[in-house]
C-alpha cells in the first residue's frame, strides 16, 4: 500500500513552502490534486477562462482528492474515493491568522475577475464568488466567510477517524523543524536523512507571471512579517470592526487566534 500526503490550505498560507519540506525531507507521495498539468496549462492560456481546470478537478478527485485551495469534503466522500481505498491517505490542512491573510488574498486576488480591484474596505464588503472547484456551493457574503468556510470543513476533517494533523502558517515559518518532526512521529514516515532540511528561497517563483509576484522576497523576510505581525499596520480601525463582524468565534477559538 501506497502513502501520500494531502496538502489544504487556502491562498496565501505557505501550501507550497510545506509541499516543498516534505519533498526535502519525506520520501513519500504528494498529491497535487486539480486535475493534470496539460489543462492547468492549457488554462493559463485562457485568462479567466476557469471552467476547464474546474472539470479536469471533478474528474480527477478520486486519484487526487481535489484543488489544495478547495474546501475539504466530509470523511464519508473522502473513503469512497479511489486512491483512499488503495493507499494510505493522511490529510494535512493549513490556515493562516485571518487578519494577515484578508490583507494578502486583496493583494492578490486569485480568481476573482475585478474590473478594478477594489480598497481593502470594500473589498471586505464584496461578496465571494467561489470557482465550482472550491467545493463552496454558493456565492459568498464576503472574503472573511470563505476563510470561516474553509477552517469549518478543517475541523470537520480533524473530528473525523481520518488520519490527518492541523498546521498554522505561523506555526510553520517559526518551528518548521518541529512540524517535520511532528508529521514523521505522528504518521511514521520515511525521512530522507537523519536531519533536517530547509527551504529559504521564495515558493513563489514558479507562479504564473500574470500576476506581480514578490519572489525576491525568502522564508526569512515572510517569517519576519508574520511572526512580528508588520501586517498589524496595514490595518485601520474600520477594516478590523468589518472583519470581526463576520468572523466565526468557534472557528477562531480552534485554531487559537485573538479578534483584534
């Protein structure tokens, strides 16, 4: 029987940093999910053209468990699946501090076809409209709902029988050694050498260049900006009291973090 790993996180919260440890340091599967790379290429040809890779992601879910950035589906769905039903599958989900991450998905808003992006305010006032391959089956009051929303189908997931462990993007830039260390005890798995091994250089290079992309910027420059929170500047008054008004307190509470 076959391992592998399943990566969920929404945008912005280091998905291609953890893929990249575990490369470094497992030797052991990762599904990349979304369908195959031809149509996520074919794709890119076609600016806001979505509805291929949306189909190419229904049709490869049972060899792949779906987009990284979808909602997770419930343990039931997950089992019926082909490539649960041969292989071992654990299941690892990443989120990010709500506040941090509002302020990266509006500097890039991945998916969202603006005419003219809008100031953060009224971009917390705008509702989402999710791609059919998020696994969110209605549009969206506001961006703060789809982080509420995805989190939910997290703790669904950790309540489950489901082998699977719950990451936070601070967790991971401050102890990235300790998160190894927690997946390798937690889920025996094969390491590549006795030490660790870590990435520094910008995840985001690979990116398409269809979007202004900060890939000079290291671990070490995100590790600083998050972890001091430079990110709390970016903040007024008016934009926190527009978040907390439509945060989830359970959800906050399980992952730990502070309303502003």
């Amino acid at each position: 029987m076959t391992e592998y790993l399943k990566i969920y996180g929404e945008r912005n919260t280091c998905t291609r940093y953890l893929r990249r440890l575990i490369e470094l340091n497992f030797d052991v599967g990762v599904l990349e999910g979304g369908g195959n790379k031809f149509v996520q290429q074919l794709q890119e040809m076609l600016p806001g053209k979505e509805l291929v890779r949306d189909i190419s992601a229904y049709l490869s879910y049972p060899q792949d468990l779906g987009w990284k950035h979808s909602s997770v589906k419930n343990a039931q769905e997950i089992q019926k699946t082909t490539i649960f039903r041969h292989n071992k599958i654990i299941i690892l989900t990443l989120t990010k501090n709500p506040y941090s991450w509002l302020l990266s998905l509006h500097r890039r808003p991945y998916h969202q076809y603006y005419e003219k992006k809008p100031d953060f305010l009224t971009f917390l006032q705008t509702p989402w409209k999710p791609l059919h391959r998020e696994n969110v089956h209605s549009e969206l009051a506001n961006p703060v709902e789809l982080w509420n929303t995805k989190n939910k189908s997290y703790i669904e997931l950790h309540s489950s029988v489901l082998d699977s462990l719950r990451i936070t993007s601070e967790g991971l830039l401050q102890s990235p050694e300790i998160v190894i260390d927690q997946m390798a005890n937690s889920f025996s798995l094969t390491r590549k050498f006795s030490g660790f091994m870590n990435h520094d250089e910008s995840t985001k290079a690979q990116e398409s260049t269809s979007i202004t992309l900060d890939t000079e910027k290291d671990t070490s420059y995100y590790r600083d900006y998050y972890l001091n929170e430079i990110w709390k500047e970016k903040l007024t008054p008016a934009a926190i009291e527009t978040i907390n008004n439509s945060l989830d307190d359970t959800v906050m509470d399980y992952f730990e973090y502070e309303f502003l």
